[in-house]
C-alpha cells in the first residue's frame, strides 16, 4: 500500500493531484463521469464578491500544443456560490480550495472573510493574476510588495489553508514568492497561464475577441517546470505545480524537483478522468520502483 498523503500548511491530502482552478467547475459538473473523492483536492472556479458575466466571445482558440483563453471569470459571486454551489462541495469527502480573486486589494480579504463563516472549506488560492483596478491593470503579483500586502491582508481573516497562485508573467517569480511567503501564505501555485496570441490570417483579426488571452496546455510545460524550481529554491513553503500537466510522467517531474503537489487543468478539458489516471500512474510508478511514501520522490533532482 502506497503512502500517498502530503501535508501543506495545517492540512493533509489524501494525495498531492488536485484539479485547477477553472478547468472542474464546482466538481458536481463531473459528479458521474469520475470519481471525485479520489482527487486530493478539488480547487473551485473563481469565485469573486460580485456576480461577473466574463467575456465577450471568442474566449477560446486552440494552438498547437495548447490553448488560449480568455474567459473573464465569470461566476455567481460570493454569496450564491454559498447558497448554490457549497452545499453538493460540502458533501465531498476530499480537500475543498475556493479560488478567490478581487479587483482591489481589499476585495481578496474580503470575500475570504465571508467564506470563513462557511464550513466544509479547507482553504483558499488567492488568484494574483487578476488585474488591480487600481494599479493601472497590473495583476496582483507583478509588484512583490502589493503581493505582500494583500496576502497579509488575507491571513488576518483566516486561520484556513491560504494558497497564492501566482503569474510567470514576472521578471522574478522568485521575487514574488518570497513576498507572499512573508506575507503570511502557506503555500505557492504556479504557474498561472503565459499571455499569448492567435491571429486569423484570412480576416487579420485576432482569434480572441479580448485580443490576448492565456496560453496552457503542454506548451507552457518547460516554462512551467523551470518557474517551479526556481521557486523551490528561493521559498520554504511548499510549492503547488501547475502547468501542462498531462500525464503522471509529467506529474512526476514536477514532483521530483521540489513541487509537493500538482494540479491537473488543460487536461481535464479532453478527459474528465485525468486527474484520477495521474494518481494512478503515480501510484502504479512507486509499486514499480519500490518506493513505499510518495513524499520520498519530492526534491529528488540529481543536480
């Protein structure tokens, strides 16, 4: 029997393969094609203190290797999301993570103070690659010192799993990290999507109708690999990895240099079940291997 349990923060997962934000809506979407019990942890499509209607379409293209997004966030706001979608989340037995994101700095501390009020949450990702109204657009991890700020912000109103997912669209995401990280977050997720472009050449218009949009899927991989060592090496809390996750080999490399956890997303678009075939994989890899904890893969790279 495989030891398949991580600890981040005060909580245990039954195992480190969660589903991305966005990519497994509230789960009881999936509730009959997959076994959702089985995933370490179901992180939320964002919820923000406000009903948004996203944007306007085409809000999705696919790219060789990949796609690109630009959704908008849309979702029913706080307070529906306590009345609508907590009750079917709160009958799940595996780790539940609310995605939180805010226009302002107050905003995250705010709908995280709301959610607290709520059982059957283990924890939030704060999702810092949301534009800041107020800083002319920038998302709330371009600047570490506003990064810090609102994770601090957050952590007064909580006692709960605070998670902050951050964008590779930095200069220095281990820069970034450190500053959540003395902002008071427990963990790090990353990477968030690479901004990318499509262009129709028959009608020269831009594929998205927001023009840029978000770019994952296999692709963003090796950027993806490279930012979560390089956070690894600059923070003592663990690090979630996403980005271009499509298999347990994939899943594997993340964890062998230094991620404690992965979360499975573009994936889940063409399989509802990838998540659940990635443990297995794992799980299959440590029978073979003689490898009895899954934690004693995790910062293994040979350097």
């Amino acid at each position: 029997m495989i030891d398949a349990r991580v600890h981040i923060g005060q909580v245990c997962f039954d195992n480190p393969v969660m589903v991305a934000s966005g990519t497994f809506g509230y789960a009881a979407e999936f509730e009959g094609l997959v076994d959702i019990n089985a995933i370490g942890a179901i992180v939320t499509k964002t919820v923000t203190l406000e009903p948004r209607p996203g944007n306007p379409p085409p809000r999705i293209v696919e790219t060789p290797s990949g796609m690109i997004n630009s959704i908008g966030l849309p979702n029913v706001g706080v307070e529906q999301f306590i009345t609508e979608k907590m009750p079917f989340l709160s009958t799940l037995t595996t780790r539940i993570i609310v995605n939180v994101a805010g226009k302002v700095n107050e905003e995250f501390a705010q709908i995280v103070a709301r959610l607290d009020e709520v059982p059957g949450i283990d924890g939030y990702e704060l999702n810092y690659s949301c534009p800041n109204v107020k800083e002319g657009g920038l998302s709330f991890s371009a600047d570490p010192a506003i990064a810090e700020k609102v994770t601090k912000l957050v952590r007064q109103k909580t006692k709960r799993l605070v998670i902050a997912k951050l964008t590779p669209n930095v200069t220095s995401i281990g820069e970034i990290g450190q500053a959540v990280q003395n902002g008071g977050a427990d963990a790090i997720s990353a990477i968030n999507t690479l901004v990318g472009m499509a262009v129709d050449i028959n009608s020269r218009k831009p594929k998205i109708a927001t023009i840029t949009g978000g770019l994952s899927g296999p692709a963003i991989k090796p950027v993806a690999l490279a930012k979560v060592f390089e956070l690894v090496q600059c923070v003592n809390i663990p690090v979630i990895a996403i980005g271009g996750i499509m298999s347990w080999q994939d899943a594997l490399e993340f964890l062998i240099v230094g991620a404690r956890a992965i979360q499975v997303g573009t994936a889940n678009f063409m399989d509802p079940g990838a998540a659940t075939k990635t443990l297995d994989g794992l799980l299959s890899y440590c029978r073979e291997n003689g490898i009895s904890r899954i934690v004693d893969v995790i910062g293994t790279l040979k350097t």
